[in-house]
C-alpha cells in the first residue's frame, strides 16, 4: 500500500538505487541526480501533452451531450483515440510560411507560446512529497512565468504581416492585461490568509478546511479572470470569426497551430491545477492517494470550464473590458480588504463560523456591484413580419407624412 500513495517517490528511490548499483563507483553521484533530474522534467513536459489529449476528447464528448448530439465516436473504442488521430493529422500537415513574414519572430512565436506553458507544472505540488521544485514563491513563478504569453501572442500577431492577426493580437494583449489586474488581486486573498506564496504551505494551510469555503468572493473572481486569460467562452474574443478570422495565428499552420493549441489546452490544465491548489485543498482527500486527488479535481474544474462554454453565448469587446475594469477590479479590492480585516481580527484562525458569512458579504457585493454599475441584459427586439413589416419599412424617416 505504501507504494499506492507514495508512487512517484518510490519510483524514484528505486530508479536511484539501480542506477547506483549499475554505474561503475568510478562515476560521481551528482551524475546519478542529474540523470534523475532529466527524467523528472521529461516526465513532468510529458504530463500536459498527454493530458491535453484526455482533455481534448472530455471536452468534445461533453460539448456533444450539452448539445444533444454524440460527439467523437468513430475512432477507437467510444472515440477515445480521435485525439491522437488529431494529432497525426496536425503534424503530417504541410507547413506554409506567408510571403513578407518576419521569419525569425514568426517562427519562434509558438515556442515562446509553449515553454512557460510547461514551466509552471514543475512548481505545482502533485503529492506531500511529489514535485519538482519547491519554490518559496511558488504561485508568483506560476503568475510571472505565464504573463510572458502576453508577449509570444502580439510576437504572432505583429510578424504575420496580416491586419487581421494584427488586430487579433492587440485585441488579446489588452483583454489579458486587463483581467491580469483581478486575477493577482484575487490570489493576494489566498496569500493574505496563509501568510505564503508558497504552494505545498498553502495546501498544508488546508488540512482541514479548503479556502474555497473563505474565499468564495476570491474563487469567483478568479475563475473568471483566468477563463478571459485562457480565451474561453464567453471571452473567446481572440478568435471571433466574424471580425478577425482567427484571430493572432491566422497565417499559422501545421504543427506551429498545433503548438498554440496545446499551449492553450495545456494551460487550461495547468491553471485547473493551480485552483485546485488554492482553492481546493490540492492533493489532500481522504482514501485515495494524494496525486489521484488532484488529477479528479483538475478535472471537475475542467468540466465547469467546458460547462461555461457550452451554457454562456460570447460577450461583445466593450462588455468585456467592462467587465474586468469596472465589475472584477473593485470587487477584488473590496474581497482584499475584508480578508485582511478578518485575519487581523481572528490573528489564530478564522472562525467556521465565517463561511456563510462571507458567502453572503461575496453574493451581496456581486449584487451591489450589479445594479450599481447596471450590468444589465438587453430585451430581445420582435421584428414585425407581413404588413406590419412593409408598414415599417415605407414609413417615412423623421416622423413626417406621406
């Protein structure tokens, strides 16, 4: 049972003490940690790829049962290996560079797309003793490292010698810097309240109750600012395809789109992970082993993003930016505040007693804000048909008389 919960620390024990035994005493033992090393971030660049492609197909069924049809089920049992015909399919595809590009930027785009991408999982905690570093200021690495695709989009966008993409670029850099204000904001809550920035301290913190519980105000605005980050719906602006094609990757094809898209997937599941971390408890869940924890709540976070995509139609570009600057920036300052007053006040704990209360301070601030801001639906106009249509349309324009 011991190597049930504790897998991947007795693989690598074990892994260590054949290498020892198989190398000549001759070889120095910081080789022995550096082979280890290259094995623990080929695992750890590995994971995402594979889990974007269980993504990928949980998405495309469940996008077919919310819309009443089957969804993939022609290759493979169930359709379970259409992603990985997907996947032969993106990269045999031919790769056509446009004529006038910036070949040098245009060709690294994607990588610098990809690589924070994979930086952030090696700082996120998989088990009490599974991960590959632990950094003091964990979920700040997470924040900076990934912010640096802000820069590969516009790369995209800018060296593709296209309007379009041009346009879709500048589009995503200003959404993402906006909600980029709100998300930190939200996360300095979850800081405020465990005293770190350091995520396994932050799941220890949760031992008992998860934070989710105290910081329902701070989960909200942060899966909302993370769903515009990561361009899914209702905030999949960067690829309208009525006023920008497709947005920053127009000119892209084969495997440097297939790049981009798993650089999206595969931070839609790094950031699943990261809300586990915070919010959620993380790894830590009765019965089952702590890395089998993480991977189910990643994906119940996961199937909320796919559930929002499916129910939300796509919001117009001034809602947008409304939305983050006027709606999620106060609430977030006001949600700061009063977590601070709360830990000042309780300096040992805070109180259970607090959960429905700030549930209700988090639901009656959302409704405030609401009506003071007027976030409101517009009704649907009915278009007149047969005589009252040609009434409307021969009627004379400023009100004169025929």
């Amino acid at each position: 049972m011991d190597w049930f919960y504790e897998l991947w620390p007795k693989l690598g024990e074990a892994f260590r003490g054949w290498l020892e035994s198989a190398l000549p005493d001759s070889i120095e033992g910081w080789v022995i940690y550096l082979v280890l090393g290259l094995l623990s971030m080929m695992v750890i660049v590995n994971l995402p790829i594979v889990g974007v492609m269980a993504m990928i197909y949980m998405e495309r069924r469940l996008l077919g049962r919310f819309q009443n049809r089957l969804g993939p089920n022609r290759v493979g049992p169930f359709g379970i290996l259409q992603p990985v015909a997907d996947a032969i399919k993106i990269m045999t595809k031919e790769d056509i560079v446009p004529k006038d590009v910036d070949r040098i930027v245009f060709n690294i785009a994607p990588i610098v797309m990809l690589t924070p991408i994979l930086l952030m999982f090696a700082v996120i905690p998989y088990g009490g003793k599974t991960f590959l570093t632990n950094l003091n200021v964990g979920i700040l690495f997470i924040v900076a490292i990934t912010s640096v695709d802000t820069i590969a989009i516009f790369m995209a966008g800018w060296s593709s010698n296209n309007k379009y993409a041009l346009f879709g670029a500048m589009r995503a850099v200003a959404q993402l810097v906006s909600y980029e204000i709100p998300l930190l904001i939200a996360i300095l809550g979850v800081v405020v309240i465990t005293g770190t920035m350091n995520l396994n301290e932050i799941v220890a913190h949760q031992s008992s109750l998860p934070l989710i519980l105290f910081q329902p105000l701070g989960f909200v605005i942060f899966f909302v600012a993370i769903s515009a980050e990561l361009n899914r719906s209702p905030f999949d602006l960067l690829e309208a395809d009525s006023e920008i094609i497709a947005g920053f990757h127009t000119e892209y094809s084969g495997m440097k789109f297939g790049m981009f898209q798993l650089a999206e997937f595969a931070a839609l599941m790094g950031y699943s992970a990261v809300i586990a971390t915070l919010y959620l408890s993380g790894w830590e869940g009765p019965g089952l082993p702590g890395y089998l924890w993480l991977f189910v709540k990643v994906f119940f976070i996961f199937g909320i993003f796919v559930w929002t995509r499916a129910t939300l139609p796509r919001l117009r570009i001034d809602q947008v930016m409304a939305l983050a600057w006027k709606f999620l920036l106060p609430l977030s300052f006001l949600n700061v505040a009063i977590t601070a007053v709360e830990v000042v006040v309780w300096e040992n704990g805070l109180p259970a007693w607090l959960i429905p209360v700030n549930i209700v301070i988090g639901a009656g601030l959302v409704a405030i804000m609401h009506r003071g801001l007027n976030f409101q639906g517009q009704t649907r106009q009915v278009v007149p048909s047969g005589p009252e249509r040609l009434a409307a349309i021969n009627r004379p324009v400023g009100g004169g008389t025929e």
